[in-house]
C-alpha cells in the first residue's frame, strides 16, 4: 500500500506541470494560426508579384513581403521554443515518476529541467510578443497611410 501512496503523490506532483502543458498548447494553437495568417497573406502578395502589379503598387507588395517574412521567422521560432519548452516539461513529468519507481534521488535534475523549460518558455512568449509588435507597427503604418489623402 506505500508504494500506491507514493504513485499517488507522484500523481498529485505531475498535476501543475501537467496543466502548464495545457497553457502551452493554447499558445501553440495561436501562435500557430498566427503563422498560418501571416504564410497566406504572403502568398496572395507572391502571386500579385509574380502577375505583374502596377508601378506603385510593387514597392509596397515588397515591403509588406518583408514584414511578413520576419514574422514568419518570430512565429516559426516561438513555435520551436514553445515546443521545447513543452518537451522538457514532459521529461519533468517523466523524471518525477522514474525517479519514484526506481528510488532515485533526481530532486536536481528534475528542478533544473523545469527551470530551463521556464527559461524557454519565456524565450517562446518574447518571440510571440516580438511577432505580435510586429504585426501591429504594420498595421498602424498603414492607418497613417490612410488618413494622408
């Protein structure tokens, strides 16, 4: 019955993580769709490119090319982060059950894995921050455009 009681403590201690893995998700599922917008968008600018726009019309399909380029590359790398940071999360959740049916004594390892899967994860939501700036500084560009007529 001990070791029942420590499978179910072990259990309890997984829970934060866990749900932390669910938080994770969430932004992968906006950060995700977020990149899928900015791809599209690119795409539809690649095709009036390619078919030739109006003298005034290139400059600024290029220049909007450029922007969404590099949110592309913000997205698609707290993408990555966010997915390391996952990964390690589960290798904590791993660890805490591991280190309790073999006995081991892994308090350090597992506490420096969900510290660097913090780190990460911080590194992740810089990046969706930098993408999210990105794309707005574009936006207002184009308001301030808008109201020269």
């Amino acid at each position: 019955m001990d070791a029942l009681s420590d499978i179910a403590s072990t259990i309890q201690l997984s829970v934060a993580p866990v749900f932390l893995l669910a938080g994770i998700g969430a932004l992968l599922n906006v950060v995700t769709a977020r990149l899928g917008r900015a791809v599209d968008r690119a795409r539809i600018l690649e095709e009036r490119l390619i078919a030739g726009p109006s003298g005034m019309d290139a400059p600024r399909i290029r220049g909007e090319l450029r922007i969404l380029d590099r949110r592309v590359l913000l997205a698609q790398r707290s993408i990555a982060m966010c997915s390391l940071s996952a990964l390690l999360v589960c290798c904590v959740v791993a660890m805490l059950f591991i280190a309790e049916l073999a006995n081991l004594n892994a308090a350090a390892l597992i506490a420096i894995m969900f510290v660097g899967a913090m780190l990460i994860l911080i590194a992740g939501l810089s990046l969706f921050l930098a993408e999210v700036t990105f794309a707005t500084r574009m936006l207002r560009v184009r308001a301030e455009l808008f109201m020269k007529d």
